[in-house]
C-alpha cells in the first residue's frame, strides 16, 4: 500500500499522508525510534535494577523502611518492576509519554493503597540511580530526564488534597482554626 492517498477534492486531486483513523486515537509509538539496545539492557537485568532501585531508595530515605514496612517494601518493587517496564517503552521509543502517562494513572492505585508521593518520589529516584549504573551514554540521559518527568507528575499529584505525608502541626493547627 501507498504511504499516499490520492483523494478527490473538489477543486482537483489532494494527497494526503497516511493517518489512522480518528476514533482509533494516535498512532502507536515506533519502539525503534529511541533507544532500543539500552531498553534491551534494561529490560534483560529488570530484577536487578529494581532490587538496586528500592534499595538506593531506601538508603536515600531511611525512614521509607519503617513507614512502609515489609509489605510495602514488596509493593514497591512490584511497582518498580512496571515503572520500568513502562522506562523501557519510553527509552526505545524516544518519547517521555509511556511513563509521564503511566505515573499520571498511577497515583491514585498508590494513593488506595496509602502510599504518599514523597515514597513513590523516592522510588522513582532509586530508579535513576540504578539505571544510570546500567545504561550509558545518551541513553542513560534521556532515561534521567523521562524519570525526572515521573518525578515532575508526582509532585504535582503531591500538592493535592489526600496525600499521605506529615504536614507541619503549626499549619495544620492555623488551617483547623484551634
């Protein structure tokens, strides 16, 4: 098949490119597009670059361990297996959208589960230094900057109403008017 459409118009012939349909949403990403070798390296060695990301999470934050137990040390890692997953999609296609889109629909799962965002924040930041010890070169920069956009969307999230992290006492005490 053509890459062009020849259509009739009224004032003659127009060619148009070729394009999906409109109720079919945007066309697929090209997963070649990026980075595919470093998201083969990735995805290769997930379990390892999951287990370094939730353990440079919680060296980073120390009192992640404490807030949310075992169990939730568990959750995490499940949650570090997708984001990576979801990394991979972003780093071999070249395009910020799979996780920036993933996190954005992620929150609220983590916010059921009473997970507040500065956690998912330090996941997330755990992941940047895992992969930057797997990947090189600009491959490993532009992971950083697709994570640094998770980052970006979780902070968002944070600020709304809902969130499971300390407020300041004083704040709180002000906003309840005691």
């Amino acid at each position: 098949m053509s890459p062009w459409i020849a259509v009739p118009f009224a004032y003659g012939d127009a060619t148009l490119n070729r394009m999906s349909h409109p109720l079919h949403g945007a066309r697929p990403l090209d997963t070649r597009a990026g980075f595919p070798e470093a998201a083969a390296q990735i995805s290769a060695r997930w379990s390892e670059v999951a287990d370094r990301g939730i353990i440079a999470a919680v060296e980073q934050n120390p009192e992640l361990r404490d807030r949310v137990g075992e169990l939730g040390l568990r959750h995490l890692l499940r949650d570090a297996e997708v984001v990576l997953q979801k990394l991979c999609e972003s780093v071999g296609a070249g395009s910020v959208g799979p996780l920036k889109n993933f996190t954005e629909h992620a929150t609220a799962t983590w916010r059921r589960r009473r997970i507040s965002m500065d956690d998912v924040t330090d996941l997330y930041e755990g992941l940047r230094v895992a992969v930057a010890a797997t990947i090189t070169g600009e491959a490993a920069a532009f992971a950083d900057a697709v994570l640094k956009e998770g980052i970006a969307v979780l902070k968002w999230h944070r600020r709304l109403g809902g969130d499971t992290r300390k407020r300041n006492r004083i704040l709180k005490a002000i906003y309840k008017g005691a």
